[in-house]
C-alpha cells in the first residue's frame, strides 16, 4: 500500500470511521483527483455508498449550492470536501459547515495536496491529542489571554466561559465536523475584550505581512495587500469585521507555508479569525478568514505556554 493510500485508510477508517451502509459524498475537483480516488477506494471496503461530486472549473468560483446538491448534502452520512481553497467560495464552505453536520459529519479539506495527506493524515494521532488536551487544560477560562511576537503583535482577550474544540482528528461521531490534517485547540474569544494589534504572515491563502487593529472584538483598521483583499471581497457585511476565533496549533509535522489548512495547525503558532463563530462566540457570518500569528508568544495570566514559538508546557 503506498503512502497516499495508507492515509486515506487513516481518514476513512479511524478519523471518520466511515460504516457499512452509509452514504460517503466525496467533493472534489481536478486538482484533488488522486485524493478522492484514494479515499472513494477504502470507503467502498468498508461497504459504503460512495457518491463523487466533481466540480469543474467552468463553474468556479461557486458561492452557493445548488438544489441538487443540496439533496446529497441532506442525504450524506459523511461528507469530504478537498477543493482547491478560492476566497470567493467562503460562504459555499460555510453552507456545507452549516448543514453537513446537522444529521451526519463532515471534514474540511480545503486545498489539501497528497503531501499533506502522506505527511499530516498518515500519523498516530493520540501524541497530538494528549498535548492539545493539556493546552486547553492550561488555558480554559482564563480572563487574561495574551498573544504578542517580535513583528508587533499584542493582544490580550478573555476566553472565560467560552467552550474549547480539540481537532484531534476524531471526526466519528453524529454532528460533528473537523478538518484534516488535524492539530489544533480553538475557541472564541469574548469580543468585548479582544483588543489590540495583529500582525499575521499569512490570511486564508494570501501571501504577504499584514497588520490589524482590533477595538472590543471589531476590526477598526488594517494594512496589506493579503487583508486587504479579503475585506474587498467581504464588501460592506459587517459580520466579516468581528473577531470569530483563536486557535493554536499543535500538528508536529505541520509546516508554516503558504496553504493555511496545513499552516494553522504548525506546531506553536496561533491564528485568529474574523466572521463566523462556528457556535463558540457571539458572531453569526457566511465569512470566516483565518490569520496566522508565527513565533508568537502565548501566556494564560501567569501561565507561559509558548514562548517565540516553542512549546513550553511539560
């Protein structure tokens, strides 16, 4: 068995944990053909209904479903999305975030390579697990976050009473939805306090530095060609503007690079998002734009728990 099939076993099997009888829906496009191929192959072994849905390029970038595939959607027990990641089609990702996990689950793949999957998908996850268990452990409830990196970020925020995800990679249970690879710890933080100054390497795909300034849980101001973009392509939704995440990466084997789902789960880096909650914040939103924060510094009131980028909790 080759690499990329050994993966697609580890996402099918463990990670999905895909049953006889249950119908698979596989979203793909050209680029990710010989990772639907892969994973298509290990969910008819396991005796599932596998349906691909194939999306050309003379149709992108899409922004909403069609009727036809809203129906699959509904009837999918498990659902894999692996498009090339495009900003324009954030509110098509949200959709399927939405409503692929009300009656069965899904998982994010957006942009992901066949290195990623040999590299990232192909591990023995309980490691990440226990170390993402104890970060959220470190940090659960504190009133007095703090995120700050040599580049000029300094933020401090509160996540008191606001529940943690672990994308540990289980992604087998009904209603739940996830990415891989996986590797992260993610939350909301509460707006009102989350004020300051980001300065990120990296947004949603957008290469190149960019600064933004942050005025109880809002965006007031922001410089770079990557941000920039994506505001433009926001217009004037003020959803798009509310901070709607803080997460931390704890994927060993993740690289910072230039696709932000391998990227956001690159070991001691933090990233923000501005739009959607995804139910652990206040913020409703078809937008959800994720910032990477590298080389951060992360303390929990007192509590060091990453410091230049490096892990420090024993």
């Amino acid at each position: 068995m080759n690499r990329l099939y050994s993966a697609a076993k580890q996402a099918i099997v463990n990670s999905l944990k895909v049953k006889k009888g249950e119908n698979l829906l596989l979203v793909t496009d050209r680029q990710k053909m010989k990772i639907a191929e892969a994973l298509a192959h290990w969910g008819k072994i396991k005796g599932a209904e596998v349906t691909t849905y194939l999306m050309t390029e003379t149709l992108r970038p899409i922004n909403a479903p069609t009727e036809i595939f809203k129906g699959m959607m509904k009837k999918a027990d498990v659902t894999l999305y692996m498009l090339d990641a495009r900003v324009e089609e954030k509110p098509f990702r949200g959709y399927m975030v939405e409503h692929g996990g009300k009656k069965g689950r899904i998982c994010m793949m957006p942009g992901i390579t066949v290195s990623m999957m040999e590299r990232l998908v192909n591990i023995d996850f309980k490691a990440m697990d226990l170390l993402t268990r104890k970060v959220i452990r470190t940090i659960q409830d504190c009133t007095d976050v703090r995120v700050t990196n040599s580049l000029g970020t300094d933020i401090r925020f509160s996540v008191k009473g606001r529940k943690w995800e672990n994308d540990n990679g289980d992604i087998s249970r009904e209603g739940n939805h996830g990415n891989l690879p996986a590797g992260e710890c993610y939350t909301c933080p509460v707006e009102s306090t989350f004020t300051g100054k980001l300065v990120i390497s990296l947004i949603d795909d957008k290469v190149g530095r960019g600064t933004m300034i942050f005025d109880k849980g809002r965006l007031v101001n922001f410089s770079g060609r990557g941000i920039a973009a994506i505001v433009k392509n926001m217009g004037q939704d003020p959803t798009g503007r509310v901070v709607g995440e803080f997460g931390i990466g704890t994927n060993k084997g993740a690289k910072i690079c230039k696709n932000m789902l391998e990227a956001e789960k690159a070991f001691g880096t933090v990233h923000f998002a501005i739009g959607d909650s995804y139910g652990l914040g206040k913020n409703k939103s078809k937008w959800h734009f994720d910032g990477l924060v590298e080389k951060a510094t992360l303390s929990a009131g007192k509590k060091m728990i990453i410091q230049n980028g490096r892990f420090l909790l024993k």
